[in-house]
C-alpha cells in the first residue's frame, strides 16, 4: 500500500524541526588572505558543518567588491580521481553584493547537515583566497556558476582557502526518514505517518507535474494589480504570451465599474502579477507591467487592460558609446547586463561569454536590439520568467534522440484539445556572406635619406680657481662654487716618514664637480707653490702632501701653499650633429591604414541540392559589426541557415492547461491520425483563460507553438 502524505504538513525544511540552540558553525574564517580569485565556485574543505543545523550568518572578506555573490551548502556525494570531489547543493542563499577590504557580515537561513561544506560564487569581483602551506584545508573550485549542482565534479586546490565562514544553531531531525525519490515512498512506518515523508520540494514538483498533464484539472486563477486582488472582477478571457527573443504580453478584462480609470485613475506602469493554482498547487505565471487599457459599457461595464512584462523597459532608444568600457567587465554578459542596467533593468540572468575586443558603441537604437546583437553572436536568446526577470542563456535544440534521449514534454493521443500543422519553404536560406567587424591595420613603411657630415662646433674656454693658505691655515675650511663647478677639500690623514721624530706631511684631497651639463671638460691643470707636494691627481681631483714644521718645543705647523685649478672646458654652441640629425632625419616613416573586414562564406550542400540556391536579401549579405573572428561569422551563418529551415512544419496546438512549459524547451508529439511523431522546438507559449460568464468557472488551456529542426 502507498500513502501519499500531503507535503504542506507540518514539515519544516527538508524535514527538519528546530532543536536545542547549540553552536554550529562551517567553513574558513573570513580574514585577508594572500591571494584573491574570481569567476570560480569555490568550496572549502576546511571546518566542515559540526552539526544538523541551519546557518543563520555568513561571514565574508572579499578582495574586490562582489555583486551577484550566493553562498551555498554542499554535501559530498563521492570521491572522484586525484582528490576531486562530487558535490551537491544541499541549500543556497542570494547575499547580492558585498564591500571588500574587511569582513562582512549578513544574516541569512541556510540549511546544512553534519559534515557539509560551504562554498560561495560571485558574478564579479574576487573573494580574499589563500594558497599556501598555512591554509590546512582544500578548495572544490569549478569555474563559473555552481551554486546550485547536482552530482557534479569539482576539482582540488590543495593547501588553500577561501574567506567564507557560517555559524548558526543545530536542529535535531524528526522521527521520520526524509528521501529523494518518490519509488522509494512505500510501507515505512513510524511514531507519527504511515509511509515515509518525502523530499517537499520534490513532492511539489512532481505533484504540479502531474497536474499540469492531467486531462482533469481543477483550476483557481487569482490577478493583483499593484498588490490589489481584483480576481473577482475577473470576465471574458486571460492572456498570457511568452515567446523565445520577444517581450511577453498578457491581457484580462474586468467587469466591475470601481475599476475605471475615471476612477482610479492611470493605470500605465502598475504592476500585475497572474498566479494560478493548479489541483491545490501554487503556480505564478506572470509578473509585469499594464502598457493601456480600454473601456466600454455597451449594457455591461468592461475594462480590458492589457501589458508587458518587465522586458519592455529594453524598449528604451538610447545612444550608448563604448559600453566596453563602462561595464564591469568586457566580456558579453557584463556588456549585456550594462545595457538592461541603462534601461532600468537590474534583475537579468546571463551567461559570462566570450571577451571582446572590438568598440561596442550604439546609437539611437533600442536596449532591446542591442542585446539581441550581443546575443546572436553568442548564440543566446533570451525570455522573461513569472517572476518579471530577464533570461539569457546558451540556445540548445534537443531534438537528436541520441543526444538527448528524454524530451522535455511529450504528448501522445487524445492529449490534445487542438492540433495543427504549417508548412512553408518561404524564407529558406543555404548560402549566405557573413561580414564582421572592420579592423584597422597600420602599415609602417621606413625609407632611408642620405644626410651629410657635419661636425660640431664647440666653444672652449679656460677657468682658473686661485685659493692661498697661510701658515697653518685649515685646508677643509675652503670650497668653491660657481655656476659650472664646484670645488670640496677633506683631510685624508698623514703621513710618517722614517727618520723623523715628527709627521713631516698632512694629506689632503681638492675634488672639482660639473655642475653645468652643458660644458664638457677637456683638461685639468693643478699647480701648487712650495711646502706641497701633489702625488696624485686627474680630470676630477687631485691630492697632496702639506709639509709641517716645528715652530717651538714640540710644537708643529703646517706650511703656506698656494694652489691653482685651470679647468679646458668646450661647449657645443651650434647644435652639432644631433641637433643637425634631429632637424634633418636619416629616415622618412611613412604610415599607412589598411582597413580589414572580418568575413565567411557559409552554405548548405544539402539543402541546396533540395531546395537549389537559396539567398538573403541584399546579395545574399548580411552584417553583424559585433562579429569579431571569422570563427563567429561562420558560427553565425550557420546557425542562420538552420534557424531558416525551422518553418517547414510548424505545428500549433492546444492541452490541458500547463504553466511549467517555457520557450526553448523540446517536446514530443505523437498523434499517429495526422502524421506526428516526433520532437519539436517550443518557440511560443500561449495560456488562455476562458471565464464563463454565468458560474465563472475557469476554461483553461495552454496554446503551444513549436518549430521543426531536423
């Protein structure tokens, strides 16, 4: 016997109920570390999880300001080679940004078990990061965004830590055992339920599941308008449209004449938010904003109102210059989310990408076209989700059985409430030129030119420094100074000779420094009267012996001297050969700009041998200025050839209503009276609500619009 236990009892998260107040605390101590690192999901290994528990404050020191910064729980599923691990989110929270140079703190409610790990993941910015022997732990890194994994492989950085740390309380488990797969769900008993509890948010997941494909659906619809429930008013019909690269649409009609706008007033901007329940379960469908209404009251009051979701912000004409280089980054993703940033978006989830080189400058363009150049030269595309949030990701077509064996969704027969196919060959494309961005090259070419000799013509001249000592006159008392030279004496010591009962010699030095760079010394001349002795002596000094005599009992004195400085110097007074050099070049540089444009030529044989040659307009050209590489060009064209390809069956169809499917998904249909059997390519995701206008029961449907790719 199987007893399914409703998952909204009295379960706190992950079947946990809170316990004694006791210490728990996991990971490395924020502090300043040597090193910094970015772009990665990092895990410490040191201090894992002590206890059952919940993590209510995390501890960050980042080494440059984070945005985008989540922090998550991790439980080791098993061990990989060479010390690599296979990790799983056990819980994650969104921190937002964080200020670096010293620890910050913020107050959160983490779920974590006994021996889990913390990691942490920053859309920009760098975490403080040790790598050294006195870092005892490990760091799981995987580059990019793994916050939220399943069973994945990350690598090892031994001796290394990251600055994350989380303390909290333990929480005890209850009785029951809490699993992950509902087969498992089967004759377990405990104190308190048959059957086990399983997994919430699983059971959530599965139970909507099955609702959404149900041929009997128990449907409630609720509508706020800036918080307002206005469901009551509800009439006509519901519409909710979704599609892949384009801003979503909604639209619903009221009955109630307290809503008019003569009333109320303008209704432009106000917020809506559509959420359904589905057999009990809570399901959101649409945030965004109302673009207009219209009211009539031909015998009943109606006030259709109809909008956007928050994605028609983008639709802001701007001129930006150089995003490159006001963007956090110049990767793609960061010149993206700078570009919904000018238009007042801020919560939009894309991928990092490529790194740019070129200028991005728009002008007089909307936000919205932008990103969508941006994104085809990626291969993104982009939707909104319930929550009004911008969704740019990697366009991934599972139709190829082999590579993907499970589609998203599949449909058999009597599923459908309407089926329908399209076929068309109009807009085909097998052969087109893709042309890139335009660089400029600089082409330096050096032509030599015969230049004469000319030598230098130099003024010379002659200074002379006279200075006369007296008997027993301090030498080092003396210097010299003009604007050329400058003349210094010191004391070396003396001399003994042998024989005498007295030091016949004092030793001094006289050193001469150039102070003008312009005069260049050709000679220097010393020249000493009696009583000194020069034994050494060139262009930048000399030194002498200064004879002593007796001149009482025992008493000496240092004879009287002269000495005179004649110092040749030359000045170049006419610009000599370099001046003449300068002005007259051996070399002529001639500069020259070539203009290069990045470009591919792409086909399709096997199109072309069924539908012949088939061209874009304009000569079967087409310019994408963002495309950097003929990599691109080529990656470009080919992906606009099998884009054109996708329209030559279009089916169109409606089921039971189903909010879980989006755009971008792959879906199977098989209806054997017409023909299908097969994946297709969601690009349109219709939800209609028809009211009855006599019980006001709801009628929904979900209206499906998919493209064929081979």
């Amino acid at each position: 016997m199987i007893t399914v236990i409703n998952c909204f009892l009295a379960v706190n998260k992950q079947g946990y109920e809170e316990g004694e107040a006791l210490s728990a605390d996991i990971g490395s101590e924020a502090i300043n570390r040597d090193y910094d690192d970015d772009g990665y999901t990092n895990v410490n290994s040191e201090n894992p999880c002590n206890v059952n528990g919940r993590i209510t404050s995390i501890e960050i020191w980042a080494a440059t300001d984070l945005t985008g910064c989540k922090v998550a729980s991790f439980k080791i599923i098993k061990d990989g080679t060479f010390g690599k691990k296979y990790l799983t989110t056990r819980d994650f929270v969104s921190i937002g940004n964080v200020t670096a140079g010293s620890k910050q703190t913020f107050p959160v409610d983490l779920l974590v078990r006994k021996g889990d790990l913390i990691g942490i993941y920053s859309e920009t910015g760098s975490i403080e990061y040790g790598d050294n022997e006195e870092d005892v732990g490990h760091v799981y890194y995987l580059s990019g965004d793994y916050i939220s994994c399943e069973n994945i492989l990350f690598s090892r950085d031994t001796n290394a830590s990251a600055s994350v740390y989380g303390t909290g309380i333990s929480v005890t488990p209850k009785t029951y055992t809490s699993i992950d797969d509902c087969s498992l769900h089967v004759n377990a008993n405990d104190e308190n339920f048959f059957g086990r509890i399983i997994d919430c948010s699983l059971t959530v997941q599965r139970v909507l599941v099955g609702a959404c494909l149900a041929t009997a659906q128990s449907i409630r619809l609720k509508i706020t308008i800036d918080g307002e429930d206005v469901s009551n008013a509800l009439v006509g019909q519901v519409m909710i449209q979704h599609n892949e690269n384009l801003i979503s649409l909604f639209s619903f009609n009221l009955n109630d004449f307290q809503y008019s706008p003569l009333l109320v007033g303008d209704y432009e901007d106000k917020e809506v938010v559509i959420t359904s329940y589905v057999n009990g379960q809570e399901v959101k469908l649409f945030t965004g904003l109302i673009d207009g209404t219209r009211s009539d009251a031909g015998g009943k009051y109606n006030l259709y109102i109809y909008g956007s979701g928050y994605g028609k912000k983008l639709l802001k004409r701007m001129t930006l210059i150089s995003v490159q280089e006001a963007a956090t980054a110049k990767t793609r993703g960061a010149i993206i989310r700078y570009l919904a940033n000018q238009a007042g978006i801020t919560d939009i989830e894309v991928p990092t990408g490529s790194t740019t080189v070129i200028d991005h400058s728009f002008q007089d363009q909307f936000v919205f076209d932008m990103i969508k150049k941006e994104c085809m030269i990626e291969g993104w595309v982009m939707r909104e989700d319930e929550n009004g949030k911008i969704i740019i990701y990697e366009k991934v077509i599972k139709t190829n059985e082999t590579l993907y064996p499970t589609p998203d969704w599949e449909y058999g027969e009597n599923k459908f409430i309407l089926l329908g196919l399209d076929t068309t060959r109009e807009g085909i494309i097998n052969q087109l030129t893709i042309l890139g961005a335009i660089f400029e090259e600089e082409v330096i070419t050096i032509n030599e030119i015969d230049v004469p000799p000319y030598e230098p013509v130099y003024d010379e001249q002659t200074t002379t420094i006279n200075k006369s000592f007296s008997s027993g006159e301090v030498v080092t008392n003396w210097s010299y100074e003009d604007d050329n030279f400058k003349v210094k004496t010191s004391y070396l010591g003396w001399t003994k000779q042998p024989g005498f009962p007295f030091n016949p010699y004092q030793d001094y030095s006289f050193s001469i420094t150039k102070l003008n760079s312009d005069l260049t010394v050709a000679d220097v001349e010393w020249i000493v009267t009696s009583n000194v002795h020069i034994y050494k002596e060139n262009n930048s000094g000399c030194r002498l012996h200064r004879e002593t005599f007796m001149v009482g009992d025992m008493a000496f004195q240092e004879g009287a001297f002269t000495i005179t400085i004649k110092i040749k110097t030359k000045e170049q007074t006419d610009g000599g050969k370099e001046q003449y050099e300068e002005e007259h070049p051996t070399e002529e540089v001639v500069s020259t700009i070539n203009r290069i444009q990045i470009k591919a030529i792409v086909n399709d044989p096997v199109s072309i041998a069924k539908y012949g040659i088939r061209k874009p307009e304009g000569e079967g050209t087409e310019e994408y200025p963002l495309a950097e590489t003929e990599a691109q060009c080529i990656d470009i064209g080919q992906k606009r050839i099998r884009d054109s390809h996708r329209y030559i069956k279009q089916p169109d169809y409606s089921v039971n209503f189903n909010p879980k499917i989006t755009v971008s998904e792959v879906v199977k249909l098989a209806d054997n009276r017409i023909g299908y059997n097969g994946r297709w390519y969601i690009e349109e995701n219709i939800l209609l609500f028809d009211i009855d206008p006599e019980t006001g029961a709801i009628k929904p449907r979900s209206r499906i619009g998919c493209v064929f790719y081979a």
